[in-house]
C-alpha cells in the first residue's frame, strides 16, 4: 500500500491486510488507524520513554516476542536511547516523540505500547509510579474498582494525584505523575507503601503480599515500578480476543465502567467526543516525600521465610507445568487433573496459579496448584512436570 504521510514523514505500512485479530477481524491497518486517530492521547502516554518493542508478528493468537533493541535497519528519524542493564549489557530503546515514530512501531507488530517510566533525557529517575491492581482468579470486577478508590485515596492522602485508566484485560491502573528527584528503588518502596496502605485500610478487599499463592481479592502490585518493567501505557491496544483499549477514564466514570466497552471501535469516537481525560497529567508532578516518610513508620514489609536454599513454602503448592505456550501448559493442567479428579473436584479459581513468565525474548508459561482445600491426607506430592520447557537454555544479552 502507499506510505502513510503523518508528522511530515512517510511511514511504510507492511502487509496492511494481515488480520491481527482473528475473532473480531482487525487487520494490522486497522490497528494503525487506531493508533492514527488517537495519536494525542497514545503519545502523551510514550512520548520521550524508551519502550520494550512487543511484537505479535503472526496476530495475538501467536505468543509475542519481546525486543529491547531497535531494530538496526530502521529509518534515520527513528530515535534511541541507551538503557544499561545489571548483567552490564546494554540495548539502544525506541522513543516515539511523533506520531511517524509510533506508527512506525506498530507497522513492526506491536499491538500494545510498553514505555518505562522515564524519559530519555534522565534514564535514572522515574516521573511515574505506576499501581497495577490484579485480582486473584474469581475476584469480581466491582473489587477490582473498590480497590482503585483507596488507592486513589491513599495517593491523595500523601501528596498525589491520581490517574485511572482500564487495563485492557482483567486488571485496572491507577498512574501518578511524580518529580524527577527519586531512584527507581525509592519509586519502588514508595508504590510498595502503597500497596500496604490499601492493604491496611481494606484487608478484606486487597493485598500486597508478593508469593502469589499467598494472595486473596486484589493484588496492588508495586513491582511495576522496579527496574526495567514496563507497563501497557494509555490508549494501548490490548492482546485480547474483541481488541480492548487500556483507557483512561475520569474518577466520575470509574463506579461502574465495563472495560469491555472500551475498544479498537469505540475508543477514537469517545476521545473526540469528549476529550482525554488525561490531558494535562504533565501538569501535576508530585512528591514522593509523604510515601516515603510512612514507608519509615510501617517499618520493613514483611518477608516470608527463607531457608539455606529455596524460599520455604508457607502454604502447600505443587508445581505442574513450564511451558514456552499457554495452551501446553494449560494441557498438562488438564492431563494432571484427569490423574486426580478427586483433587481437581477441591480446588477453587484462586487455587490455579497460571504465571507469565518474562524469559530471553518471550513470555513462557508455569502452572502451580494450591493445594490448601485438600485434606492434608489427600495431597499429592510433587510429580515430574507435565511439561518441562527451559527457558533459559542458551540465555544471552538482552
């Protein structure tokens, strides 16, 4: 097809008819006319960020790799910047500061957009901290919202504003702009302080307990904010089956918003409608120091135990499955269940733990059951894993 003409540069659109979205249709063209028409909004979320490229090559129904360096044959308006890593290796990122440059990244396959929360002049202080509420299998949504609001006021409560916006899939962000004055391990602590605030005021509701198979109703996950995570950034197109939007919403329109609502459809004619709701975020940079001095008064979280070697489990989990797909190790959870119905038949959503795992260049997939609703006496041991994938087998640089 022709170049698209955008920022005064011409942007090469590959195989444009490739359906990216299979169920719904959506071709890789209609993502970049997505992307077009809410271009604004979608670089106020990236613009000036290094971003880890994750590319759906093949559709979302195919796992995405991941790309920290830019591609070496790109064009010369492409910018970069170089992130340094602990294993003393570095990768130059993508920065989009245009809509040519976003655009352009998309063409390469990345559905969603995966900015680090700091801008390419200062790769060591952060101007964002990022609070990712995830709830435990079974949580329903209404939590997930209930959750949002005492972070929402936990923020204020120590100098912060918030930002809340859908995730696109089961979860909710809640985003706060902060000064340029913080490492990344004190942005760290201070979402971490956070999480144990909401956690303190709603037990029932939240929790920041790290073990997964610890965890109950919403987990406030502060890790986000670590070194080298990234996190799907406002107007991004979800990997999910009707193309959801990770949009950002109005503190009056969060009691009762449906994130299915919000898509690769309906997003453009709402940010025309009625505006980003995230519109002037630069303009409230705010200060650590409130999280930081109650990060003091609750003392060192709690850590669970450790022993010589392996963490030493609190509660009794089984590991099931490493598999390099999701639908592998969903089918080794299947053929372990058929050799313990009796055991299947007591396990309850939350006792399932399904974990993404970030390996080289992908997300590989462990399955672990927690075994708590099964009489001590009716536990299984663990087994060889029904799929047993490395993937760290020939690991190298970033």
């Amino acid at each position: 097809m022709p170049d698209i003409e955008v920022a005064g540069r011409a942007v090469h659109i590959t195989s444009p008819d490739k359906v990216v979205f299979p169920q719904s249709g959506h071709t890789k063209l209609d993502l970049i006319r997505f992307y077009e028409a809410v271009g604004e909004g979608a670089l106020r979320g990236v613009h000036g960020r290094p971003m880890v490229l994750k590319r759906f090559v093949h559709g979302i129904e195919q796992e995405a790799f991941f790309q920290k360096r830019a591609p070496a044959k790109r064009p010369d308006w492409i910018e970069v910047a170089e992130l340094r890593y602990r294993s003393g290796l570095s990768a130059e990122e993508v920065v989009c500061t245009d809509l040519a440059q976003l655009l352009w990244v998309v063409n390469l396959g990345c559905v969603d957009l995966n900015p680090h929360p700091v801008r390419a002049d200062d790769l060591a202080r952060p101007d964002e901290l990022r609070i990712d509420l995830d709830p435990v299998p079974g949580v329903g949504w209404a939590d997930v919202l209930a959750t949002a609001q005492v972070a929402r006021e936990v923020l204020a409560d120590h100098g912060l504003v918030a930002w809340p916006k859908t995730s696109g899939s089961r979860g909710f962000h809640v985003y706060a702009r902060i000064e340029r004055r913080w490492s990344f391990a004190q942005v760290r602590k201070a979402a971490e302080t956070v999480a144990r605030e909401v956690e303190r005021r709603a037990p029932d509701l939240a929790t920041s307990r790290w073990w997964k198979e610890e965890r109950h109703g919403v987990f406030v996950d502060f890790n986000q904010n670590a070194y080298d995570r990234t996190v799907a950034s406002a107007y991004s197109v979800r990997a999910v089956p009707d193309a959801r939007v990770s949009t950002p919403l109005t503190w009056d329109e969060v009691p009762g918003c449906r994130p299915e609502t919000f898509t690769i459809d309906t997003v453009p004619g709402r940010l025309a409608e009625l505006g980003d709701p995230w519109e002037d975020i630069d303009l409230h940079a705010g200060s650590l120091d409130g999280l930081l001095a109650l990060a003091e008064e609750l003392g060192p979280a709690p850590k669970p135990p450790k022993g010589s070697g392996r963490r030493q489990q609190t509660v009794p989990v089984i590991e099931i499955a490493r598999a390099q797909h999701k639908d592998e190790a969903m089918a080794g959870l299947d053929r372990w269940k058929a050799r313990h119905p009796e055991v299947a038949a007591r396990l309850e959503p939350a006792d399932v733990l399904v974990d993404g795992m970030r390996g080289r260049s992908s997300v590989w997939y462990r399955i672990r059951v927690n075994l708590q609703h099964v009489p001590e006496g009716e536990r299984p041991g663990q087994e060889a894993l029904e799929v047993d994938y490395d993937p760290w087998q020939g690991a190298g640089g970033p």
